[in-house]
C-alpha cells in the first residue's frame, strides 16, 4: 500500500500543534520527531522551515501554526484549552 503523502503531511502538521512553543526572538518553534522526508515536504511547502538543523526544534512559519492549528482542530479537537488559544 502506497502512502498519500499530502494525508500524512496534514496529520504531521496537526500533531506539530501539540508541541508548539513562542520564542520571542525566534517565533514558533515546534519539536521535531517526525519522518525526515514528511519534514521536508512541510520545509517545501512553506509550514516550517530548515528541518535538519542541528536544532531540537523547528521554526514553525506564521502560516504553518495557523494551519495546523487548524488541521489539530479538524481532526483531534473539539475546544482549545486557554493555553492552545
């Protein structure tokens, strides 16, 4: 069975949202234990950018927190806790 890469993006980019975090100096960050190669598809795709730094986390663009915040929203979540908001 072959995978759909677009569907596993999205469920990366959704799990992403859970460990989400603000840096001030650096914006969103996330931590990254994900497969290299979905990774890269969110690199090129505009949602985070340089995955394989030496960095445990990775920079989460304005447009990737707010997709997989709501991408979390569509498939795990019914309400944000105060913190998620």
């Amino acid at each position: 069975m072959e995978d759909d890469e677009d569907k596993v993006d999205e469920m990366v980019l959704a799990l992403l949202f859970l460990t989400t975090f603000e840096k001030s100096r650096y914006g969103a960050r996330a931590w990254k234990g994900h497969d290299w190669n979905v990774l890269d598809r969110l690199d090129a795709k505009g949602y985070i950018s340089d995955p394989r730094s030496k960095a445990k986390s990775v920079a989460v663009t304005e447009e990737g927190v707010k997709q997989s915040r709501a991408l979390f929203m569509k498939y795990f979540g019914t309400k944000l806790s105060h913190r998620q908001q």
